[in-house]
C-alpha cells in the first residue's frame, strides 16, 4: 500500500504521546502511594507535552481526509467502524489529560479526583491503541496487518517512545527517577523492537492465497506477466503501490530497526543519561520511528496488486 504521510505522523506523535501518558499516570500513582518522590511540575508538563503530540498529529491527520470540515460525521459510524470509535476517543483522551494536567498545575484539593482523572486518561490511552490499531488489523484484505500483533505493535511502540520522551523530561524536573526510566525504557524498547520483527517475519514468510495461476484458473508452473492490467494510471496505481524500489524499503526498515530501536537502547545501557544525551536520543529516535510506520504501510498487499503488478 501507498504510506500516507499524514497518518504516519498522527499514529507515530499520538502513539508516543500516549505512551507518555501512561508512564506519567503510573508515576503519579506510585507519588501518592510515597513510593517515589517527584514534583507536580513534572506531570502538569508532561500533561501539556501529551497535548502538543496529540495535537500535532491530530492536525496531520486532517490532511487525510478529502473534506476536513466534515470530520465530525466520522463519528456516526462508532458501532461497526474502529475509525470512527478513534475519532470519539481522541478528544475525550485529550480532554481528560487536560484536565489531569490542570489538576497538577492548580493543584487540585480533591486526590482522589485527581487520581481518578488519571485513571481515566490512562484506560482511554489504552482504548486509542486498540481503536487506532485495528483500524488496520481489522482489514482483512491486507494479511499483513490482520493480525493481533498490529495493535499490539502500536501500543508497544508507542509506549517505549513515550518512555524515552518521559526519561528526558524527568532528567530536567525529577533527576532521581531517571535511572529507573532509563531502565523501563530500555525494556520497552526491547519488546517493542522484538514483537515488530516477529510481525516482520510474518509478513515476509505469509504464504499467498492467490497466484496467477489461481486468478486465472491455469495450473502452468510458469506465468509471466507483461502488461499491468491498464494503459494508464489510476485510482488503484496510485494507492495500492508505494511506488520504491527494494532496495529503499530495506533501508526504511535499517533505519527504523537502527535509529527507532537499537539506538535508544544501547545509549542508555552504555551511557550515563544526561539531559542532552536524552534530548539528542529523542530526536534521533523520531524519524527511525516515523520509517517504522512507513514500512508498515508498505508491508500491506492487496489482492488486486498482481493485475497491477507490471508495467507492459
């Protein structure tokens, strides 16, 4: 499938956003149970830091879509359709986490409220994986996202970068929980990178079900084809291929095994995690992340890309 920039962005912005989320909530938890010590600046920002990356990928996203003005009758759908139950959780992750933030910054006389606020945005975190994955895993044309892995991969995923964006904020405002961030980051990392390659693996080992043999009902070993099926571009041309060579998707899926995943974490175990290390880390990791989802996108084939296949 053609990888479209504007949703590589919002899964990979919005995905890390949440994954911080969840590293600040449990944070907070452990703060009020005085298991660890952390100041409330350090959630009231990473709560606004959650909202830029929500927000950002949110504004990526509209480029998606042919009308954005009628964005809102995406919601009409929520029964049958994961793509509108993502568009109903979105806003409300971003309310509560607004609120949850406001909660630290005002500093809320209510804890339990503030708890539960947290609790709240935390579930809803979890709920916009599920949604934003499956509208992908539940295609059941494309075999190499129908698979529980896709959903999983954009939670974990998501949740290592969102740790790695949360060791750098606490290296600034709460140095004394760095090296157990470091450590939890290191460990997402490594399940995330482990449960990509395994759906990688999948992918390139997915048996067909059709060939050209079956497609046309010939049982000839041997079955060339030398025309794509059409005089022109179309529709299907367009978005069915993305259009590079091999040997660039080989290199999307070094950059993003490399600068998304074996970087992060080899830094952090090799290297003391300062402030600077951190913040270079982050930006490094970014566009090995944003080559992930490019191969993602890439790795979807469908059916009717062997009638396309070649160009006469």
């Amino acid at each position: 499938m053609r990888p479209p920039w504007s949703m590589i962005i919002f899964t990979t912005l919005a995905g890390a956003g949440q994954g911080l989320l969840l590293l600040l909530v449990l944070l907070d938890f452990l703060r009020r149970a005085g298991a660890v010590e952390a100041p409330t600046l350090l959630f009231s920002v990473g709560a606004a830091a959650v909202l830029l990356l929500s927000g950002c990928g949110l504004v990526a996203a509209t480029f998606h879509l042919g009308h954005p003005l009628r964005a809102w009758r995406a919601m009409a759908m929520w029964r049958t359709s994961w793509l509108s139950r993502e568009v109903i959780v979105l806003p409300a992750f971003m309310a509560v986490v607004a609120l949850w933030g406001a909660s630290h910054l005002l500093g809320w006389p209510a804890p339990l409220a503030g708890a539960l606020a947290g609790l709240a945005a935390a579930a809803l975190a979890l709920l916009l994986y599920v949604c934003t994955g499956m509208i992908y895993g539940a295609v059941k044309a494309i075999r190499a996202w129908a698979t529980p892995l896709t959903p999983l991969n954009f939670a974990l995923i998501g949740l290592a970068s969102g740790a790695l964006l949360a060791t750098a904020l606490a290296s600034a405002l709460a140095p004394n929980l760095v090296p157990g961030l470091a450590l939890a980051t290191v460990g997402a990392t490594v399940l995330a990178a482990a449960t990509r390659g395994a759906t990688l693996w999948r992918n390139l080992n997915l048996p067909a079900k059709t060939t050209l043999q079956t497609a046309i009902g010939m049982r000839h070993p041997r079955i060339r084809q030398i025309s794509q099926g059409s005089m022109g571009g179309s529709f299907n041309t367009r978005e069915f291929f993305h259009g590079q060579p091999e040997v660039f998707v080989q290199r999307m899926r070094w950059a993003a095994a490399l600068l998304g995943f074996a970087l992060p974490a080899l830094a952090l175990l090799l290297a003391a995690p300062s402030p600077a290390l951190l913040s270079v880390l982050c930006l490094l990791q970014l566009p090995g992340l944003l080559a992930e989802r490019w191969s993602f996108f890439a790795e979807g084939q469908h059916t009717q890309n062997l009638y396309y296949r070649a160009v006469g």
